[in-house]
C-alpha cells in the first residue's frame, strides 16, 4: 500500500448555504439536505508534500505559521478516512495552506480547507486507485470532504450545489454533494454578489460541532429538519422562475431559523451581536424604502452575508452598503465575492 513520495497542490472556494445544514447522525450524515453558492474567490490554497515510507505524522502550515491544533485535526481526520485510502498512514505530511480570505471572518475555511485537502488526497490516490475521471475524483474528494467536515462537501462543485437527500433533486446523496443542474437554474442567480460584512472578528463562543451536538436535545429538531426538507420544494420553482421575491424570503428565513434553533437549545447561546441585528433591520427598511433586492444570510456567527444580484440595481445597493453598513462592521471590513458560472 505504499505510494510515491512527491509534492501535490490544490485549490478550493468556500460556500454559503442557502437552506441550512444544522444538526448531524452518526458517520457524517446530515439530518436534511442543504443547499448553497460556491464563492468565487474566497480559497483555500493547499499544498501537501507527502514522505513516503516514514512513520505517519502530520505538520500543517497557516501562511507559513506552524499550526499544531490543525495538525492534530488532521492527523484525526486522516486516522477517520483509513478506511477509503488503505495507504494514507504509511508516511509523512508537510501540509501548507493559506486563505485568500482574512482568518475568522465568518467565512468557512472549513470548508474550503478541507475540500483542498480532500482534492490533494485524491491525487495522491491516483498511484494507488489508478487515474479515476473527473467526475468520478471529485464525487470521491466530496465524498471525503465531507468526513472531515460536513459543509466542505459542497464546496467541490460551483454554482448551487446540494447536499443531503431530496427528493427535489435527482442524485442528492447524504454521503456527497451534487451540482444543482444548470438547466434549472434562472439566469438572475447565476451573476449575484455575497459581500461579507465583518462584525465581529473574535473567536465565535460556540462551535459548529458543538451546535450540531445540540440539535441532538433541541425540541424543535425534528420540526425544523421537516422544515429545510420542505423548504426544497419552494426553491426549485424560485430557482426555476427567477422569483427574487420569494427568493429573499425563503433564505432570510433559513438564515434566521438556523439562528432560532441556538437560541432554543439548551444551554442556549446566541452568535449574532448588536451589529448584526443593526444591519439586519437596516437592509429591511432599505428594501421597505427602495424595492431594491438586497438581502442576507448567516453563518454560524455574526457576520452578515448581503447577498444581491447584478441585474442592474446593484450600484445603488453599493453605495448604500457602502455608506449605511460599513459603520456597523469592525474596521470597516467587508470581503466582496461574486458568485457568477
Ligand atoms: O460544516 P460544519 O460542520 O462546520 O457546519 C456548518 C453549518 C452551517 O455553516 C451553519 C450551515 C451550512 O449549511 O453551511
């Protein structure tokens, strides 16, 4: 089972879910289907120099700083996926990676840290698995990704991708994402922006892990897994007809639920801040005032995602982001993506 050694690199956005994955079973499997936008330009970049034949070790590299933490996930994650790559502990792993995106800005570089992660593995298999197709790499790096964590599986594809079976969408799978067919698809959501508006940069007080592990005793769980399950039934004729109406109304519902369900779990916790909900009610009244279609989603944590699409309205939300929102982030931080395929 062994390998050549040699030196392999790759790249990976991240991604913003529209209708939330928030709650998990065993092995990885998540309690409803999700759907999301694949950024543009928020990466990670991942190199992996892999020692064959030397004792299994793992060294991970943040833009040039030795990470011991990350290096302890990963050799975890790489112990977790034996199974599926019989060689991966028969060596040794220099791992450097950089994001094009600032550290904790409520971007997941998760998400596009593991899907790099998972694309370099996928390399490194070809001496052992032989040269697979295209399509075939990328299930499998999604397939991967996904064991290392859950939202990284859609970060594979571009576009609007889902993960997590629906009926709503043929060849959804819970094991691995797939593309959202382009076909169905309005051109008004394949050319829209995801400003990130940075609110607040400290370290977030709960984790994604620790979240989903609530979900577990929430008593609205199943209710709200019912509900993003459903909610794929709205999307696909939204998506389909270009409703941008009912487009906003869906995803800052999503994006509030996911927060409702912390509020209600116990312990409860809270992730937004006050410049959250400031903005939140300014993008209302701008939308009450003007018409215009801007919008926003949220992670977990309390940066807000403005989501708006380029269909000729977009200056005049520019201007008022720039003049009315800014003042509400730390330092004036916004990091501007575009998702466009
Ligand atoms: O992939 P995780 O385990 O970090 O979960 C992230 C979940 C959300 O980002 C809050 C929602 C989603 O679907 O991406």
């Amino acid at each position: 089972y062994t390998i050549r050694a040699q030196t392999v690199s790759e790249s990976c956005p991240s991604n913003i879910a529209l209708i939330k994955y928030w709650g998990k079973y065993d092995h990885q499997i998540p309690a409803n289907p999700s759907i999301s936008y694949t950024l543009n330009h928020c990466k990670t970049n991942t190199t992996i120099e892999f020692l064959a034949n030397e004792p299994f070790s793992v060294q991970t590299f943040l833009a040039g700083n030795e990470e011991i933490k990350f290096a302890e996930k990963i050799e975890k994650y790489f112990r977790n996926i034996e199974q599926y790559l019989p060689w991966i502990l028969k060596g040794k792993y220099v791992i450097q990676t950089e994001n094009t995106f600032p550290h904790s800005s409520g971007i997941a570089s998760s998400a596009s840290g593991f899907g790099a992660i998972a694309k370099c593995l996928m390399k490194l298999d070809e001496d052992f698995s032989g040269k697979s197709s295209e399509e075939e790499s990328l299930q499998k790096a999604s397939f991967l990704s996904r064991l290392g964590s859950g939202s990284a599986c859609r970060s594979l594809y571009n576009g609007l991708v889902v993960w997590g079976k629906s009926h709503e969408v043929e060849g959804s799978s819970d094991l691995f994402a797939v593309k959202y067919p382009d076909s169905e698809i309005h051109d008004v959501f394949k050319d829209f922006n995801d400003w990130v508006l940075l609110i607040h940069e400290g370290q977030k007080s709960v984790s994604s892990t620790v979240g989903h592990g609530l979900m577990k005793t929430n008593p609205y769980a199943e209710r709200r897994f019912r509900e993003a399950r459903e909610n794929f039934v709205p999307m696909k004729a939204i998506l389909k007809s270009g409703d941008l109406k009912e487009f906003i109304k869906l995803v800052e519902h999503e994006a509030l639920t996911l927060h409702a369900m912390m509020m209600m779990s116990d312990p409860a916790f809270i992730l937004m801040k006050t410049g959250t909900l400031e903005v939140i009610n300014k993008i209302w009244d701008f939308r009450k005032e003007t018409g215009l279609p801007l919008f926003f989603t949220l992670d977990a944590g309390a940066n807000v995602h403005l989501l708006f699409p380029n269909d000729g309205s977009e200056e005049k939300i520019k201007t008022f982001i720039e003049a009315e929102l800014l003042p509400h982030t730390q330092k004036n931080g916004v990091v501007k993506d575009v998702m466009k395929f």
